[in-house]
C-alpha cells in the first residue's frame, strides 16, 4: 500500500494551521477564534498521524479538541459578545510583539538555513501497529519518573483549583 | 478493464478488512453498506421507540400511516424535508450552518473502526477505540456551537448544560474503557491492543467475554460505562439537555426542517454508535453467546440457523397481523402491503439458512442483535426513569461513577497481576 504521507498532505494541513492561527488572532469574535483554534488542532492531529504516532493522534483530538476547547468554548460563550466586540483593543505592546516575532523569524530562517547538520538525516519510522505500546513502555519505563512528576504537578493543580473554589473545606 | 476486474476481486482472497488490504473499491462498498445499514437502523428506530414507547404507556400509537404506522418514519421524513428551512436573524449565521454537519460527522466517522466481524469491518485502527472516544468527543462541539449560534436563551442554557454532562461523564467512561483494555493485555507477551478487532480477539482467545472476566470486575466496569453511555448521548434519563418542560428542546430549538432531522439523525447513530462500543469491549463483539458451555458443531449449526429463524420470527409475526387486519374494504391494501412485507421478510429469512450466507452473515447478525439489545434498553430507560435533576447528575457523575471506576481499575490490575505473577507464573 502507498503510503499516505505525502508532501501534498503535508504542505495542505500546514496551509490549514496558518489560515486557522491567523483567524485566531484575527477574528473580532472570540468564538469564531476558538473554533478557528479547534481547526488547527485538528490539522495538527492529521500531522501527528503522518509521522506515524497515532497515539498522540488520538490523544490530541480526545484532550484538545474534544476536552480543552469545549471548557474554552464553555467559558467564551458566557461573556457578552456583543460587549467585547464594541470595545477597543487594549493590550498594545507593539514594541514586544515586534521584538518576539523577529527573534522567533531569525531563528526559523536560521535553523532553515543551516539545519541540514542539527537534524538526523533519515529517522526509522516506527511501525505502526506496535506504536501504542513503544509509547507505553517508554512512558512506564524509561521515563517512568518525568511522568510521575507531571502527574504530580497536575494533581497540585486540581488541589488549588478546589481550595480556591471551596470557601470552607 | 481486466485490470480492474483483478483489482476488485484480489480482496475477495484476503482474510482482512478492506482498509487494511488497501482496496479503495471495497472500502467505497463497505462505506455504502454501513451508512445504508445505519440509515434503515435510525429509521427503525424511530418507529419502534414510538412503537415500544407507546404500548409501554398502554396507547397504540402511530397506527394511521400504513399497516400499524410502519411507514410513519417515511412519511416523517417526508415532511422534514418539505419544511420550510427558518434561520433566527440574530444568529451567527456560519456557526448555524456549521453546528449540524460537525454533529453529523462525528456520529457516521465513528463507524469506520466499528468491527461488525473479524473482517466486516471498513478498517482496523492501532488506536480504533481512542479514534471512536475521541470523534465521538466531536460532538459535543456541535452542540456546543448550535447552542451559541441560536443566539437564544434556552439553546444556550441546553448546550452548556450538555457540554458539562458530556464532558463529565467522559471521564467516567475513559476509566471504564481502560479497565477493559486492560483484561486484553492478559496473554502470553503482556501487551494489550486498542484496536476494535483485536479487543474481541482477545475475548475469543481468553474463552471469556469480559463482562465476565474476574467477576464482578468486568460486569461492574461494563455498569459505569452502561451508565454513562446514555449520559454521553443525552438520552433520558439524563436528557437534560433537551429536557422539553423546562426547555423547549434544548440547543436544538431554533432548528427547524432538515437541519433539525441532522440533529435527529446524529443522536440515534450516536446511540447505536457507543452501543457497539460496549459491545465490543464487554458483550464479546461478533462472537456468539455460550461458546464455551455450548460448544462443538451441532451447536455451532443450531447457532448458524438463528438469523434466519429471526427473519421467519418476524415474518410470522407480520402474517399473524396480516390475518388480523379489519376485514373492511378499506384496509385492503394495507393487509396486502403488511402480508407483501412479511413475504419478503421471510425470503430474507429462507436466504440466510443457506450454509454459505449463514456462515458470512453469522458475525454481523450476532453484533447487530447485541447492539439491538442496547437500542430496546434505550427505550425502555425512556419508558420507564423519571429525568435527572441537574445536581444529582453531577453528584452521580463524579462522586459515584468516578470512583467506581477508579476502584475497579485498580482491583482489576491488582489482580491481573496477581494471575500472572502466583497463579499462572
């Protein structure tokens, strides 16, 4: 069988990203920039699954699109709309912006530039049908500690979430 | 010409879904099969939860349109999409539009991984029921934005109340789920598989469906998800969402015509959808009942006779009421059409004893029977379960169902572990 992952593919699901990161940050509507950002999420789990990790695939569309945003989308539709939508755009740090966006700029041009050393030249793909458990097996074994971690640091979260929600406890 | 007659019959040979032979041609048919099969399912389904329903509260309900109201749906649908197709003015116009076909979507997606038999299925996915969890997850978002774009009171309050049950209950779900994927990792390598096939495979090879595995473990995991699946689809008793008395109808009130017949469309294939899931996961998937107390040919061929039997049960039934029919003149031809009906029905019947049908067929006839199994409890739990009140669904949500869950995950580890390590060392 062919394989699907062709630079066509690639270059269309990065075209996706980019219309939908600027309609984020364009859009006046904050659900329409949601929505938009939901679209890059998507596209984005479409380039997880051509670098054969459909694990991370999945995962992305169940937490991100399918949990995360709806929280987003959750607290967005609560404000009035057509209140934010009259109001001026407030946060003006046209220095910073400019100076962050440069910097990131020269870095991609550099990297782009002289990147032919820094990455591996050709990567094994994983086989596909045994990813899930080379994921596992890396998560439970070899950096079984980082992960314990972050579940640690998730678990703190939801501790302060529910002391600063409860007012007696 | 000869080419593609070798391209289409080349998969006829292979033991595999199409998808993963890499056949467009049979992969388009399978589509077409299951989107055909799963339409005439909704439309069933329209008719008998009004059917059911209806004898459930002692009335007889749709019985003008044809013979005991069996063209209803078709009539339904006519008058649908006859409707005029009506907009609020102050919607966002875009996300309107947008809200019924991510709806839509993400119900029929999910059918590509479902496994009607070891290779009637349109594809085999490495993730299949992370793929099914998370499309399926999709719709909220649909029913998110139907809600906000309304531009409405009472959508909004439906959608944000279905989001909050949606997502609350996932989690619940998730822990169920895993404690099943679990059990399939207890082979000889140790490694579990998150693929739909492979899952039921599992089953097959550990003689045991896992509803039944360390009892009451399995049976107990299947009860979380049993519950929260219907939380999931926004069905009664968990229909808050679209509870009529309180809420018109929910995110979906402003919809009218064919959008709304989207939404309909979407929660009955959502139904039937995380249905195949439970049956996958716990009840065994394609496998016939009692494989292991019934065991040994005769029984495989008493087993192999019972889609047809089912067929003819049905016809029987079409024929006693054709025989009951008010013998007035005007209900001749309603009498024929039930009568015509039930012929087919029995030719259908007379077709599937045939051994070389019966032994192809045996596999989807045993899922579809499971799920339809699921599809009456639906509507029995309508008939039957006062509506939830919002707290007490949350409370149910997350301080039963989730530490059910979490609980039964660990004690099915522990004592995996346990058989692997003492036991069976």
């Amino acid at each position: 069988m062919a394989p699907v992952a062709t630079p066509f593919f690639f270059y269309l699901f990065a075209a996706i990203m980019l219309i939908g990161g600027i309609l984020v940050i364009t859009c006046k509507n904050a659900v329409h920039s949601a929505l938009a950002l939901i679209v890059i999420l998507l596209a984005q789990a479409s380039i997880y699954l051509m670098l054969y990790a459909p694990f991370v695939a999945g995962a992305q569309i169940i937490l991100y699109a399918g949990g995360i945003m709806v929280l987003f989308l959750f607290v967005i539709m609560l404000v009035s709309i057509e209140r934010s939508m009259k109001e001026r755009q407030f946060n003006s740090q046209w220095v910073v912006g400019i100076v962050a966006a440069t910097a990131l700029g020269g870095l991609f041009i550099a990297v782009y530039l002289k990147g032919k050393n820094i990455f591996p030249d050709h990567v094994l793909p994983v086989v596909e049908s045994d990813n899930t458990q080379k994921v596992a097996t890396l998560l439970y074994g070899q950096y079984m500690f980082a992960f314990e971690i972050a579940s640690l640091l998730l678990l703190v979260a939801i501790i302060g979430a529910v002391v600063m929600a409860k007012k007696r406890i | 010409m000869h080419e593609i007659i070798q391209y289409v019959e080349s998969y006829l040979t292979s033991e595999q879904t199409p998808g993963a032979a890499g056949n467009m041609f049979w992969a388009l048919v399978y589509i077409m099969l299951v989107f055909g099969g799963l339409s005439v399912a909704v439309i069933a389904m329209n008719w008998l939860e009004r059917k059911i329903l209806a004898h459930m509260q002692v009335r007889l309900g749709p019985m003008r349109v044809g013979p005991h109201g069996l063209l209803q749906p078709i009539a339904d649908a006519i008058k649908l999409l006859l409707k005029e197709d009506i907009m609020p003015a102050e919607a966002d116009g875009l996300v309107f539009w947008m809200a019924p076909l991510i709806v839509v979507l993400a119900a029929f997606t999910v059918f590509v991984v479902v496994p009607f038999g070891p290779t009637h299925a349109i594809t085999d996915m490495n993730i299949g029921i992370l793929f099914m969890l998370g499309v399926s997850s999709l719709s909220v978002l649909g029913i998110v934005m139907a809600g906000w774009a309304s531009n409405s009171h009472y959508p909004l309050i439906g959608a944000l109340r279905s989001s909050a049950q949606m997502v609350s209950y996932e989690v619940a779900m998730g822990l169920a789920v895993v404690s099943a994927i679990l059990m399939t990792s207890l082979n000889k390598d140790g490694t579990g598989t998150l693929s739909m096939i492979g899952i039921v495979q599992a089953q097959l090879a550990q003689h045991e469906w896992f509803i039944f595995k360390f009892f009451p473990l399995g049976l107990v995991a299947f009860f979380i998800f049993a519950v929260a699946m219907v939380a999931e689809t926004n069905r009664a008793p968990f229909d808050l969402a679209e509870a009529e008395s309180e809420l018109t109808a929910g995110f979906h009130t402003e919809y009218s015509g064919f959008r709304w017949s989207l939404f309909f469309l979407a929660e009955y294939s959502a139904m039937i959808a995380v249905s195949s899931i439970a049956v996958t996961l716990w009840l065994g998937g394609w496998l016939r009942p009692f494989p292991n107390m019934l065991s040994g040919s005769p029984w495989d061929q008493i087993f192999s006779m019972f889609p047809g039997v089912t067929f003819l049960f049905f016809a029987a039934i079409c024929f006693f009421n054709t025989v009951r029919m008010p013998k007035h003149p005007l209900f001749r031809i309603q009498t024929i059409g039930l009568a015509g009906f039930g012929v087919v029905l029995a030719l259908i019947g007379l077709v599937l004893f045939v051994p070389d049908v019966s032994v192809r067929i045996q596999d989807i006839f045993w899922f579809s029977a499971k799920v339809a199994g699921f599809m009456y409890l639906y509507i029995w739990y309508r008939g039957t379960f006062p509506r939830y009140r919002f707290d007490q669904l949350m409370q149910m949500g997350w301080k039963v169902l989730l530490p059910m869950g979490l609980g039964v995950l660990i004690l099915t580890a522990s004592v995996a572990l346990l058989q692997q390590k003492i036991w069976h060392p």
